[in-house]
C-alpha cells in the first residue's frame, strides 16, 4: 500500500514536471487508498442482488407479520366478547354481596 508521504513526493515530481494545475489533477484522478479497495462494477451488481434478496425476504417477514397481527386481532376479540359476556354475572354478584354486607351489619346493629 503506498504511503501519504510516498503520495507527496509523486505529487512534488509531477508538479515539477507538469506544473501545479495538471499534477493536482492528475492526483484528484488517483484513489486515495489502493486499487484493490476500489469497488468494482462486478462487485456492485453482487452487491445489489444481496440488496434485491434481502427486500424480497424483508417482505416475507412483513406479510407473516401481518397474518400474526390478523390473528391476534381476532383472539383479542373473542377475549373482549368473553369480558363482556362475564360483566352482567359480576354486576349481580356484587348486587347480592352487598345486600349480604348490609344484612350482617344491620344483624350486627342489633345485636350489640
């Protein structure tokens, strides 16, 4: 791998030789890391068939997400009929147990 002080002295010789404007070019023109990590178009074409990939497996996962959701959907909805079908039983329940409460206490009242 080239140096940056190996770069500077390229750029010393082509300036002397070719001025300051073309050896700036002609090092803005040079990668400034080695050739071998420079990507290629063969590279970005596996790159993008990952790319296709993993879209097309990301949009799998949403699909049996949303089915999951579908289905919870439902059961929280059976569950919120049971709810609701228990509400009118608690409500009595509640009735009588209060009349109990007040009976004792009365029963109580009396006998003290």
């Amino acid at each position: 791998m080239v140096s940056d002080e190996e770069r500077r002295d390229l750029y010393d010789v082509l300036e002397k030789r070719l001025g300051q404007g073309p050896a700036g070019t002609l090092m803005e023109l040079l990668p400034p890391v080695g050739w071998s990590d420079v990507a290629r178009q063969s590279d970005l074409v596996a790159v993008r068939g990952e790319m296709s990939q993993l879209r097309g497996e990301m949009a799998e996962l949403r699909g049996e997400l949303k089915g999951e959701m579908a289905q919870l959907r439902v059961e929280i909805a059976k569950l919120s009929a049971k709810i609701d079908g228990q509400i009118p039983r608690l409500v009595m329940a509640n009735i009588g147990m209060a009349f109990g409460t007040a009976g004792l206490v009365l029963a109580a009242a009396k006998l003290a």
